[in-house]
C-alpha cells in the first residue's frame, strides 16, 4: 500500500517568457505536422513567428478557483499537433507562451492558464467573449504521434493542459493508444479539468486517470495521497518499460520525475519533458 506523504507539492503556471530562450529549444522543429512551418530561428537561437492569426473569443470557462481557459475562433485554418503550444498576445506588450489546450480536431482554439498577479492575468481577468486577440505558432515538440501505442503521463498543476489536447485528440479521433495519467495536485479543488478527464475515461476505456493530492487528505475512494514517487509510478504503471513518458509542470517536478524514471531503468528517448514555471 502506497505510504501517505504530504512533503511537496507539485503546481504549475505558464510557460516563462522572461528569461532567454535557450539555443537547444530554439533549433526545436516548432513548424505543425500539416503544413510548412511558421517559425524560424536564427543563427542567436532566437526564434522569429511570422503570419500572426486574429482570434475571437468565444467563452470564458473557469476550471479551478484560479484557472480558467479561453476558447476562441480563428480567423484562418490553424494547424497543429496536440501538444504544441503558441505565442498570445492579449494587448501591446503583453504576451506569453500558452499551451493549446483544446484537441487539433475541434472547430476552436484553447488556451488555460492559472491567473496569478502579474500584468498579464490581469488583462487576462478582463477578456470577455467577442474580444479580439493575435496568436503565433504552433510551437513545441511536446506531441503526441500516431506510433505511440503505449502512454505515461506524470503532470503536475496546470502542467495538464498540452496533456488535455493530447487525450482530447485521442478520443475524438478514436485512436486505441493505451494512456494512463498519474496527476498530481496540491487540493482536490485544484484538480483542472476534473469533469473533462472523468468523461474522457468513460469515453475511452483505453484511457486511465489516477490523481494523487500532496497538500490534504483526499476524501473518498478513486485517489492516492502524496508526491509521485519510485513506489507510485511502478503501482500505477507496472508496465512502464514499455511506455513513452510525457512529464509536465514544475521544473523541480519534471526534474524529480524524469530522475526517478531512469532509476526505473527508462530508456532516455522514451521521456519527453516541458517545464512550466509560474508568473
């Protein structure tokens, strides 16, 4: 039986725009699967967008007490594999990298994102449906492919949202990949997408949610308490040689995470990694 801990907690925000982006993640293929790329990057390593697409948006749907998605149409086609995340921009100055939230097979565009304090939340706060915004992208090797039969996701916080395009495009397109999510939260309150990752299940029996609370004492059945650890992962996914991981959320978290699946005997190429820090 799994110990109970309550010694971290594992909570994420957006991606930060802050600091420079490093060379390795600028030379990232960052082009859609389904036509030519819209990104480039130079010999810096800074990467150039080009064809800015306006978007309305069309709902306004809190998630938790402190995430919300914003759902919007584009003006235009955008491709993208699920996964990937863009550049949005809500006013002159203020952007950020968000990860697509909503399935590539869906008639709309998604973007979550926990508000917090800063300038860009707060414009954020004010956005209402029938508010124009730009986007950039699509961005990111964080994907799902087709020859991914087998699928281990270790998410944290809001870590969950290029996670919610990848089952999202699994159900919708019917695909038979066995997927087991271990997520883990500080609250049962701040599980995002509750009620969407339940229904998910349900719709695809290949699909497995497991979430675990590190800050508070779960009520009830069908939830583990404490941190992802060595003894949780191999319980919930004995079998994970023979799955690809996707770890998402914290950078101590993704760091901790990826640690213990090469302890596990994981084969490096079989982990793929995004760090989402808070701001």
């Amino acid at each position: 039986m799994l110990s109970k801990r309550h010694t971290d907690i594992f909570t994420g925000c957006a991606k930060n725009v802050n600091e420079p982006l490093p060379f390795s993640f600028a030379k990232r293929s960052c082009g859609g699967a389904f036509n030519p790329p819209v990104c480039l990057a130079d010999n810096r390593g800074e990467i150039t967008l080009k064809d800015p697409l306006t978007c309305t948006i069309t709902d306004v749907i809190p998630r938790t007490p402190t995430i919300t998605s914003f759902r919007m149409t584009p003006d235009r086609p955008f491709d993208f594999l699920p996964g990937q995340f863009m550049k949005v921009h809500i006013a002159e100055g203020l952007w950020r990298y968000l990860s697509i939230s909503s399935s590539p097979a869906k008639p709309y565009l998604e973007v979550t994102k926990r508000i917090t304090g800063s300038d860009f939340s707060a414009a954020l706060k004010r956005i209402k449906a029938g508010d124009r915004i730009t986007v950039e992208g699509p961005l990111g090797k964080f994907v799902y492919k087709e020859e991914y039969q087998k699928i281990g996701f270790l998410i944290g916080g809001i870590g969950i949202t290029p996670v919610m395009s990848i089952l999202g495009y699994l159900a919708d397109k019917g695909l038979a990949a066995d997927c087991v999510l271990l997520y883990s939260n500080r609250t049962v309150e701040e599980v995002a997408f509750a009620a969407e990752l339940e229904s998910l299940s349900k719709q695809n029996p290949r699909i497995k949610i497991v979430n675990t609370i590190t800050g508070e004492m779960p009520q009830g059945g069908g939830q583990l308490c404490g941190v992802i650890d060595r003894e949780m992962v191999s319980q919930v996914l004995p079998d994970h040689h023979e799955r690809i991981f996707f770890l998402c959320g914290p950078p101590k978290m993704v760091e901790c995470t990826q640690a213990l699946l090469l302890g596990l005997g994981q084969e490096t190429e079989k982990i793929k990694t995004e760090n989402f820090v808070g701001y």
